[in-house]
C-alpha cells in the first residue's frame, strides 16, 4: 500500500458495532424531500434519475445504479465502465413536424465515436395517463435533438441497440406502443434497494440519504408502505454522527484498500499477455490475445474465431475471457470462460435465414452438438454450463492465493488457458464444428482462413 492504513480504536470500534447491530425501528422519521418540493412528481423523477443514472456525476455510485437501472427494466449493456454515457431529459423528436418530447434518453458508446451507439428511451408516468398515441410516435421517430459531443442529434438508425421503457404505477396500464418495455416503479424500488442493502459504508453518506429519499418518494407513488426501513435509516444515520470520526478511519481505510484492488487489477491487466506470451506461441500457433483498457473483458481466441461477415466494425467473436477485477480479486477467484457475445449487432441481428448467429449456435450446441458438448466439458471439468444462451457458454472457477493475489491470479491463468487451450484439442474441435456450421448457416458462405488447432507452447 503506498499510505499507512489508519490506527482504529477497537472499543470504540466495538461499541459502534454494537448499536448497530441492536437498531430498533421505533422512530418518527420526518416527511421526505419530494413531499415538500413544488415541481410535479414526473419532474422530480426525470431529474433524479437523470442524477442518479449518470456515471459522471459526483453521487459515488458510478455506474452501479445504471447498470441496476437497466438490467430492472431488462437492457444488458456490457462494460458501461469502458464507454461515454450521456443522458438528457425532455428530449424533443427532431423529425420536421413533430413536437413531442420523451422525458429521458440515455445514450451510450466510444467517446471516439460521432455518434453514440445504443439509446435507451424512457417514458415516466406518475398520475398522468398516456397521451394520444404518445408512446407510437416516439416508437416511430427516426430522428431526436440529443447532444452528444459536436453533434446535436442522433439518428435512430445509426443504434446499434435501441429500447423502449414505459415506467409506471403497477396498477397502471401498459404502453400503447408494443415497443415499449413497461416497468413498474415498484420494481425499480426493490432494484435500487437490494442494491442499497448493506451499503451504508459503501457509497458517500449524503448520497445514500438522497437516493433514499428518492426511493421512499417511489413507494409512496406506488402506495407501498416502509416504516421499519425508514426507522432504521433514522437510527443508522444518528449512529453515524455519534460515530462520525470512527466512521471517518474506516472510510479513509477502506478508500485505501479499494486503491490498493485498484492498482493491482490495473497491473494484472496490463500484464497478463506478457505473462502468457513467456509460455504459449500464439502468433505460429494462430491464436490471439485480446486486451482491453476495462478489466472486465481480457480474452484470447484462435484468430479463426475472429471474423468479419458482414465487413463492417462488428465482427463475431467466439473468445475465452478472463476478467481481473476489483470484485473477482476480492472473491479470490479466477472465472475462466467461453463467451458468445449477447449484444453485438452481427451476433444478434437475423440474416437471410431469418435467423442470427447466437440463434443458430446456441441451437445447435443444446440440440445437435449437446451429447459431444456435454462429454467434452464434463471431462475437462466446468463448473457452470449455458449453452443455450448467448453470454458465458461454460465457465470454469479457480482460487486464488490471498497472500499472493498477484502471481496466483497470472499461475492460474497460466493454469486454465493450458487447460481448455492448450490440453483439451476435442472440446476446442467440437466447439470449432459448431462455430464452422452455425456460420455457414447463417451467412451463407465459409469463414475465411482455416482453424489453427489448440494453442501450441513456445520452443
């Protein structure tokens, strides 16, 4: 660590503990914020998610409370760290002789880019009903007055992925537009809570009062009564001013051990290709390390894997991953993983057979392919196995050193990559089989090059 973590004083670390643990919920808490506001509820919503929804602002959260946003709402958009985030609030249609302004839009994609490369729009409703045919004229505009660095406007068109939420009273009806996702703010309080639980010290107290706040306005909008966690907040919070120097230590610590994660996912990431390249020959044995800036997405694949059908920027991918992250060293575990990507255009978009890539591969791997497959890996030993969806197709967990988290992690990659790259040549021909079919299938036509084989050692 570059900084001595500070001295706490265990009684009075004691002490704390033990009024925490013994909280009784029998307080009067005072009305909430958005109880003596002015501006109509739906506004306050649109400015609060806006908020709380934006990576960039100084709340703490980062980009947990989107990603929990958008996985309630059911949008999985992988590696938010890695990519701009925009969001803005009554977005008016640019189309010539329209009017209608939707009440938030995120966008989302490169920051090299001239145009972002995924939007979510999002309709919320508190009282107000649906407006005539308000959610089909948002469904059917091509074109939104939207920032988004020298640009002011997206075109719907140039998304990659585009989604439709509707948020609303649960009792309340759904969209017109069958586009539109409909989600209950009720289903949004109980993400953002199962996010909350136990995060006291995780997230920067204010905003953990402020995102509270916002919640309980939420199930008051939903009619859903709460008065043992409002009590509890009451009391965590007098707690935390009582103990407010100890908490202070604790946080100064614990900002030093998320550093010190930091710095050593940082490393591990900026190392391993170096690492592997010491032991395996990937270029004469035709494979390919793939790094990324975020942790979360490390791989390495036979570059047969790699193609580019459609001759565009998105190319299919059948890759191993490893991901050193904060978290997973945390866990001390290493996941090694098959991954099909669940979200990139030309993986997911039908061809001439009215059927995409992840489709047909998925398909054949359960159906056609599953007794081979499933010998194969069982044999090799996955502790997970999905090969009926996109994402991780198998995945296979290792244990790290907690006193060596640096040079475990990099021996048991070493381990897994000579495991399923390099010793298991028939699962990696098997799997080969399915991505040959399933791209003929698809596209109608051969992968260019030839597959290499397993990954060959140096010397």
């Amino acid at each position: 660590m570059t900084e001595d973590v500070p001295d706490l004083d265990p009684g009075a670390l004691e002490s704390f503990i033990e009024a925490y643990l013994q909280l009784d919920c029998q307080v009067q808490s005072p009305e909430g914020l958005y109880s003596v506001l002015s501006d109509p509820r739906e506004k306050q919503y649109q400015d609060s998610l806006r908020y709380f929804l934006d990576p960039q602002k100084p709340h703490g959260f980062d980009e947990t409370l989107l990603e929990t946003f958008l996985e309630c709402i059911g949008i999985h958009h992988h590696n938010l760290q890695g990519q701009h985030i925009e969001l803005e609030t009554e977005v008016q249609i640019a189309d010539a002789g329209s009017d209608g302004r939707i009440d938030l839009v995120i966008c989302g994609g490169s920051a090299l880019s001239d145009h972002p490369q995924w939007a979510v729009f999002l309709e919320l409703k508190v009282g107000a009903i649906e407006g005539k045919k308000q959610t089909p004229a948002y469904a059917e505009a091509d074109r939104w007055n939207f920032s988004w660095f020298d640009s002011n406007e997206i075109v719907v068109d140039r998304l990659t992925d585009t989604a439709y939420a509707y948020l609303k009273r649960d009792s309340a009806d759904n969209a017109t537009a069958n586009c539109f996702q409909s989600v209950a703010w009720k289903d949004i309080v109980a993400a953002f809570n199962r996010q909350l639980q136990g995060s006291l010290f995780d997230y920067p107290h204010r905003s953990v009062v402020q995102l509270t706040d916002f919640i309980q306005s939420l199930k008051e909008t939903e009619h859903m009564d709460s008065p043992f966690d409002e009590a509890q907040l009451s009391k965590r919070l007098n707690l935390y001013f009582e103990y407010s120097d100890l908490i202070k230590q604790v946080e100064e610590a614990n900002s030093q051990f998320e550093s010190d994660f930091e710095d050593l996912s940082e490393y591990l990431r900026s190392n391993w290709v170096a690492r592997l390249q010491e032991t395996y020959d990937f270029e004469g044995s035709g494979w390919l390390a793939s790094p990324s800036s975020n942790a979360k997405w490390q791989g390495l694949l036979p570059v047969y894997w790699d193609q580019d059908p459609l001759n565009s920027d998105s190319t299919i991918r059948l890759y191993f991953r490893h991901s050193p992250t904060t978290d997973s060293l945390r866990n001390r575990t290493l996941s090694f993983r098959l991954r099909l990507p669940p979200q990139r255009h030309v993986h997911t978009t039908p061809q001439g057979g009215g059927q995409s890539f992840n489709d047909v591969f998925t398909s054949l791997a359960t159906t056609e392919y599953a007794s081979r497959l499933d010998e194969a890996l069982a044999a090799v030993g996955v502790d997970k196995t999905r090969l009926g969806s996109a994402s991780a197709l198998f995945s296979k967990e290792y244990p790290l050193d907690a006193q060596n988290l640096a040079g475990s992690y990099l021996e048991q990659l070493d381990s897994a990559v000579e495991e399923f790259c390099v010793d298991s040549p028939d699962l990696l021909i098997l799997l080969n089989e399915v991505f040959e079919e399933t791209y003929r299938m698809v596209f109608e036509s051969e992968p260019a090059g030839e597959f290499s084989g397993p990954l060959q050692p140096e010397g």
